[in-house]
C-alpha cells in the first residue's frame, strides 16, 4: 500500500516529503488561477495522503495540483464541508509551523487595518460615547479562511470555523498576537452551531482563552456605535452577537428616517434605535424573544431617543400581511430578514421572500416614504437582489427612487475575486 501511495505522489510532481496533496478539475483549477480561493468538494478528483500515511488529517494543510499535476498553493482540507479546500498560500507544500507564522502575520495585519478603517474602536479613553466595537478579522477578507474576530469594547469573540483553524495551536496563536496588540479584558471563542455540524467539530475548549482576571473572565460589557449604546453578552445572541457589519447603515437609515417607522427583523434594535434618534414612533419586530428583550434593554441604555418604541414578537410575513390587511401606513420601513438563501440552491425561493417582503412595505409606505432594504444572502447577488425589489415595486405600482446603494462597514472588507465575501446589500429607497 505504501508503495501505491509513493508512486501515486511522484506521478503527479510531489516529492514524498511534500506532505498531502488534493487535486482538482480543470474548472476549478481556472477559478483558483482567477483569483478565486476555494474549491468545492464536487471539483476534488483525488487526495493523496502523505507518505506513509494511509489517509489525511482532518483539518491539513494540504499541496493544491491541477489536472498536469501542476502546483496552485496549498488549502486547509476538510472531510465534511461542501467547501473541500480553502487556499491559504501560494506556496505549495507549506508546513502547519509555516501555515500558524502566516496567521500570525495576518491578524497582526488584520488589527493594523482595522485601525486605520475605524481608529474609533481602538481608543482608550474615558470617554464612554466614543464608538469602541468593529470587526478584527474577517476570514478570507484577511487572508484567514475560517476565523472570525469581533470586539466589543474591552471583549473579542472569535469564530474558528474550519477544521483547520477549529485547532489548539492557532487557538494559541490568535490569544497572543491579539492579547499583544490590544487591550483587552477578554477573548472567547463561541461556536456556529451550524457550522459545527457541517464541519463535524469538536466543542471548544471551556472557558476564556484570555482573560485579564483570570478568576473573573468578563463576559458580558456595554458597547458604542454611533455613539449608541448596547449590551453585549459573550454567552447569548446571534453568531458573534451583534451584528456590526450594519453599523454604518444603521447611522444612514437614521439620515433618511422620519415620522412613523417600522423596523422588520430588528433583532437587537440596531437600526430601530439609531431611527427612534429623529422619529416619532418606532416599531420593531423580530421572532425572536429573547432578542426583543435585549432590543429593550438597549433601549433603556439610550434614554435621550426622541421617538416612543415598542416591540412586537412575530413572524415578518404574517405581521405585514396582518399590517397591510388592516391598512397600517408608515413613513419609514427597515427590512433586515436573516439570510434567505443559505444554499444555491435556495436562491430562487429567496427571490420570492424578498420580492413578498419588499411589496408588501411598499404598499404600506406613505407617498415620500422611506424603504430601507436588505440581503445578507452571499447566493444573491446584489442585481438581482435589486431586481427583486424592482419587481416588487413594480408590481406595488410604485415608482421607486434608490438613493444609496451600501454593503457592510470598511472592517468587514470584501476581496474582489471571492464574490462570497461581498455579502451584505443595503439599498436606501424613496417610494413615491
């Protein structure tokens, strides 16, 4: 068997000592030479395992060949997700110590970006309304496939969502550059339960992986965006709990908002509170309880908004069909829905979502209303995102003005060649 192993290896350009190698279709050779950095499990031919192996491990880095046996880089592999290799260099047969000294570089790269991009998250001072959260690291956007960073004021999350990076030794890699280069009380990593099972990963380990009183990690804390503030619970929420890729659309929907608004799928209150600053009443809506009862505490939090708030516990699509029967009109309407489209395959009902979504506030809208909508489905692109809301309107027999086009913050930066990283579509609309 070793011996098939060797000859397999020589034949397609390896060295024995070259360590596990993948290689993939012709399509998926052109897409990685364009640019692209991944490869789906459907376009892997073969793997061939190190020397003296009988298999490969889960989470290697593994040597990336094209059909001619030709090198491309070398990729983290995974045995479970649809997303078999996720390119991390260029170079071919990079060892995990060359692999753990490229993260190391990266997210010192990654922190020195984002503080030039929102410098306001990195001062330290007194001064309790300066804004202080922002996203550190942002997978492949910063050249780290599977990490994620978020920090909140004194508190960082991370995400490790790969079986490459789900690892003690780039656990440990990210506590020491991110404890060297900011000041922290502590840093937790909190698990994608959904991604957990697509990957098959082990639970974290228990506990900080850092934390400034080690007998007393702090996990919970108040933080600022746009000189609003919101509390943050290291144990609860939504992925890495808040959702601050629309800190920069909340402040925009505030410019435009007015008179009665309606905040759909508001889960904390993000662009609800940042709206009730300049309107008269303001209703948020989410399914989500626990959610709500979050959205209230951060509501008491600010207690200089302008506008009276309550919350509705419902589902979006009954509510504004219960609003639209009983002849509800507003002045301002937000739709934030999670991600529709999660798979390819399920892009074209989530054109159906959005489109039913969209007419249905476009019908409640007043005349000079406000339409804030969007996406954060990666298998919907923004054209035709925006053809769905053109349908709608279309179909509302509205005449629709787009006044802004905006994706997600500067901290959450997207790579030109991975469309995925380009996620997040936010059109501001006058709906006349």
């Amino acid at each position: 068997m070793k011996s098939e192993l060797k000859e397999r290896a020589l034949r397609v350009g390896l060295p024995r000592e070259a360590g596990a190698a993948a290689k993939v279709s012709r399509r998926a050779a052109d897409r990685l030479r364009a640019g692209h950095l991944w490869v789906y499990r459907s376009d892997v031919d073969e793997v061939y395992p190190a020397a003296g192996e009988t298999g490969i491990e889960t989470g290697a880095i593994v040597s990336v060949l094209d059909g001619r046996g030709f090198p491309l880089g070398s990729a983290i592999y995974s045995d479970a997700s649809q997303i078999a290799l996720r390119v991390v260099s260029e170079k071919t047969a990079l060892t995990r110590a060359e692999y753990l000294e490229d993260v190391r570089e990266r997210v010192a790269a990654a922190v020195a970006l984002r503080r030039e991009v929102a410098p306001e998250a990195f001062h330290l001072n007194a001064d309790t309304s300066a804004d202080d959260a922002c996203r550190l690291i942002f997978s492949e956007a910063d050249g780290l496939p599977g990490i994620v960073a978020d920090k909140y004021s004194g508190l960082v999350v991370l995400q490790l969502l790969t079986q490459g990076t789900a690892q003690d030794d780039v656990r440990e890699v990210l506590r020491d550059v991110l404890a060297e280069e900011l000041e922290l009380e502590t840093i937790v990593e909190r698990p994608d339960g959904r991604v957990r099972e697509l990957e098959k990963l082990e639970l974290p380990p228990a506990g900080a992986l850092f934390a400034k009183n080690a007998e007393a990690p702090v996990l919970e804390t108040v933080f600022t965006i746009n000189g609003m503030k919101f509390h943050f619970n290291a144990e609860a929420g939504q992925k890495t709990g808040a959702f601050l890729d629309q800190r920069l659309n909340y402040a925009a929907a505030a410019k435009y908002a007015r008179g009665r608004a309606l905040d759909v799928c508001t889960y904390q209150g993000g662009f609800a509170l940042h709206m009730a600053q300049v309107c008269d009443e303001v209703t948020g809506v989410d399914a989500s309880r626990s959610a709500l009862q979050v959205a209230d505490r951060n509501l008491q939090l600010n207690p200089q908004l302008k506008a009276t708030v309550e919350w509705i516990e419902a589902d979006a699509f009954e509510l504004l069909r219960e609003f639209e029967a009983a002849g509800e009109r507003f002045d301002t309407i937000v739709l934030d829905p999670p991600a529709f489209a999660k798979t390819k395959r399920a892009a074209e009902g989530a054109m159906r979502g959005y489109k039913e979504l969209n007419l249905r506030a476009m019908k409640m809208l007043r005349p000079g209303g406000t339409l804030v909508t969007c996406s954060c489905s990666h298998h919907v692109p923004l054209a035709e995102f925006v053809e769905a809301v053109g349908s709608a309107a279309s179909d509302a027999k509205r005449r629709v003005q787009v006044m802004e086009t905006r994706g997600a913050a500067p901290d959450h930066p997207s790579v030109m060649t991975l469309p995925e990283t380009d996620y997040l579509k936010c059109l501001i609309c006058r709906v006349g």
